[in-house]
C-alpha cells in the first residue's frame, strides 16, 4: 500500500517538474505522449505482478 503512495507522488512530481520546465503547448503535448508511455508499461508491470 505504502510503495503504491510512493509510486504516485514520483508520478505527480514528475509531471510537475515537466509541466514547469516546457513552455510551448506543443512540447507539453510531446511529453504528455511520452509520460503516457511510460504510465501503460508501469501499469502493465505492476498487473503482471499481481496476477
């Protein structure tokens, strides 16, 4: 439970960090694309573990 609370504080501080650091919409979008990637692996693990 307490590594789940973790894992989405890294999450949301990452985004933070992205979202401070871009300033054109169009690399923001690039990112997003991107942290979307790596959320489906993440998830795709995490399933995989607990299945």
């Amino acid at each position: 439970m307490l590594d789940t609370k973790i894992m989405i504080a890294a999450y949301v501080i990452v985004v933070l960090y992205l979202i401070l650091r871009v300033s054109r919409r169009q690399r923001f979008k690039e990112y997003h694309a991107e942290l979307h990637k790596i959320l489906n692996k993440e998830e795709y693990k995490v399933k995989g573990r607990f299945d």
